[in-house]
C-alpha cells in the first residue's frame, strides 16, 4: 500500500507517493524536488526558496550553519537548495 502527498507551496504543487516498505531511493521530477525544497524552506523559515538561497549566497546563515543546537538545519536545506540553482 502507498501512501499520497501532496507538496504545496506558492509556485507548484506536487503529488508524490511514498511506499510503506522502504524500496529504494524516491526519485523526484525536478518539479516535485523544487516543491519539495520550497515547501521546507517556507516551513523552517516562513520564505520562499528563493530569498533563501540569497540570504545563503550573502552569508547571512553562516553564524549558524554547522550549530548543531540551532533549530534550523541550515545543512540540510542548503543541500536541498541545489535543485532551484
């Protein structure tokens, strides 16, 4: 049995289904990717993908991007930043 979500942020929506057994790695369009890393950053942030990867190219998160103790996991999003470049 599969489960349905839909990823939802101002610029695209996207369905993507995730299986109850792990089956390998999810392979995302670069749409639902884009969705995905949109929906992350307004959720951790509260702005779009866009401001963020300017904030991050201007420095602005690199006092916290390796604190483990901070609640943002600025690693992460960076990481998933690379689809939107």
């Amino acid at each position: 049995m599969a489960i349905t979500t839909t990823l939802q942020t101002d610029l695209k929506t996207a369905d993507i289904e995730i299986e109850d057994e792990y089956t390998g790695p999810l392979e995302l369009t670069r749409e639902q990717a884009l969705a995905m890393f949109e929906a992350e950053v307004q959720k951790q942030l509260g702005i779009s993908g866009e401001e963020f990867i300017r904030r991050l190219d201007a420095g602005e998160y690199d006092d916290i991007y390796d604190d483990p103790n901070h609640p943002i996991d600025i690693v992460d999003l960076e990481m998933l930043s690379h689809v939107a470049r």
